[in-house]
C-alpha cells in the first residue's frame, strides 16, 4: 500500500494524472522498446516484463528490439538517432553513464539526445562463479587472485560496459588484478559461466540471481551496502573485508524531441504498471528493487552518475580502445 502511495504521488506531482492525453488515439501503432544489450540481460528483463504489463492494462503493443554491440554504443546510437515520433523507447542503464567517460568526443551521440521518462528499477551487482568451481567463498577467490595475478577470467558484456568497469572497479577494490572475456552481451556471458569458459561473472542480480536459485551458480557476495532483500543470504563484499559498493539500474528514455503527448502516456503507463503487486513481485523476485523518479529527476540522477563514473574511470586508467 505504502509504495502503491508513492506512486500516486509522483504521478500527482508530475501532472501525468490527467486521463486521456492530448491525442487519444496515440499510441495507434506497436511502439519500440530499443534494449542496447543481447536478449537475456537486465535491462532486457526489466524492460519486457514493464512492456508486458503495460500491455495487459492499455491493450498497446510493444516490441522489444535488442541492439546488442560495442558496449551499448550500437543501441543508444540508434535510439538517440531515431524519428522522435513517440514510437520509439530506449532501455537505459548504468553503461550509459559510463561511455562518456571512456570515449568522450569519440561518441556519436550526446546524453542530450535522449529525453528521460523514468527510472524503473535499482539493483546490486552479484559476483558468482559456477557451482562446480572450488572457490566457495569471496575470500578464497581474492587470495587466489593476489597468488595469481589474471589468471583469474571474468565474462563481461563487452569493452565498455557495465559489467566490464563494474568488474574492474571490484578488483581495485579486492586489489586484485584478472582478465576480462568479452562477450556480445550477458546472455552469452552467463553461458560462457555455466560452460565453465570463464571463472567469474559480476552481473546485476537480475541476471545472476535465477541461476544461483536453481544451483547452476555460486554466489560470493552482492555489491550492495546492505544485503539484498531478494536474497538475505548472499554477504555484501564489505562484510567480508572488500569495499565494494555499486549498483546497476534501468529506466526509459526517449528521443529528443519526441511529442509531450507521447512521452506524458508513457510516462504515466510506466507508473501505472509499477503500482500493481504483480509487477513489482516480479521485478522483487528478480533481485532488484521497484524505485521510481520521474523526468527532470531522472535526469538529475542521470547526470550525477555519469561524474561519479568519469572520475572512476579517470581514476582507474580505464581505457577501451
């Protein structure tokens, strides 16, 4: 009740609770969610099951249209590049916060040209390893890590990307050195994991978690200050000695300079397919937690992300070529 609250307020607030917008038959075709990532990652999950829900309460279509590739450069190239006609969504996440700090210039977009509607969802990073590997504890795999530097592998969803910074923001902290395994994505990340191809993935828990749940994974510990509530049993890595704390997140964004009437129906639908049980049990199951802000503020955390992660990045000689 105390979150179904919070979301009338934010929809009051933000004056989004106006019933029909300005053009009633809007959307009158199926509208394209862009997921920067391969199918089978985060931002994928979050993304369908909102599209899902928001379907069975308006009865619009929507598809989901996985531009995986170069870090998330490929998908957020295309959304940002994309007719601002109110058809076209951008599943936005913590790598989009990163790659200005990496690339700089050299990008082919700006922030800017993407508008924000809502942040959906928070959750931690949870470093796992295969159920069958003799690391049982974080501790045994930092002491290994320090007897032999980068023999330790870890999958990540390619240069650039959240779980290739988020992975060596973890071994400055462990004050570790390891190898990074590209992959296309964190579909085939977990699958490099599970066949054993790499020693280690960190992935937010929405990837990682169903796979540790059904003992295909080991978890070491969650990026979190606090434990998760999806998972109690999982220590934070500041408990067990190492200072790491992060976490990855998903929202919507739109094309600059898409209509107000489209970005004003997606903005609220979002909101209301956030405030039933269901949704919110889903997104809960799948480690992450239901936080809400809404444009501007959206923005705001969109901005004070992206300095953080430049000055890490600065900080750690980052460089993806």
């Amino acid at each position: 009740m105390k979150y179904f609250q919070m979301i009338q307020s934010v929809l009051l607030v933000g004056g989004l609770v106006l019933g029909a917008t300005a053009n009633a038959a809007y959307p009158d075709k199926p509208i394209r969610i862009i997921v920067p990532f391969v199918a089978g990652g985060v931002s994928d999950n979050v993304a369908r099951q909102v599209a899902l829900k928001i379907t069975e309460q308006t009865g619009k279509a929507f598809v989901v249209e996985n531009r995986g590739g170069a870090g998330g450069r490929i998908g957020y190239e295309a959304g940002a590049k994309a007719t601002p006609d109110g058809y076209t969504i951008v599943a936005t996440d913590a790598t989009f916060t990163m790659l200005p700090g990496i690339f700089g210039n050299k990008l082919t977009f700006e922030h800017s040209d993407l508008t924000p509607i809502t942040l959906i969802a928070q959750m931690p990073f949870v470093l796992t390893v295969n159920a069958n590997s003799n690391i049982k504890t974080l501790g045994e795999l930092v002491s290994y890590a320090k007897a032999n530097p980068k023999k330790i592998n870890y999958g990540s969803s390619g240069n650039g990307g959240v779980n290739h910074l988020v992975s060596e923001l973890f071994s400055r902290s462990a004050g570790i050195t390891m190898q990074q395994i590209p992959y296309k994505g964190m579909g085939d990340a977990v699958v490099g994991l599970l066949g054993n191809q790499v020693d280690l993935m960190v992935t937010a828990m929405p990837t990682g978690l169903p796979h540790v749940t059904s003992g295909k994974m080991r978890a070491l510990a969650v990026s979190s200050a606090k434990r998760a509530s999806a998972a109690p049993n999982i220590p934070t890595a500041s408990e067990q000695g190492v200072p790491f704390v992060s976490n990855n997140w998903v929202g919507f964004t739109v094309p600059k300079g898409s209509p107000k009437e489209a970005y004003e129906w997606l903005a609220k639908s979002v909101l209301a397919a956030m405030a039933t049980p269901d949704l919110q049990a889903r997104i809960h199951a799948m480690g992450a937690e239901a936080n809400l802000l809404v444009g501007d503020e959206y923005g705001k955390m969109i901005q004070s992300e992206t300095s953080r992660w430049s000055e890490v990045i600065k900080a750690a000689g980052i460089v993806v070529e």
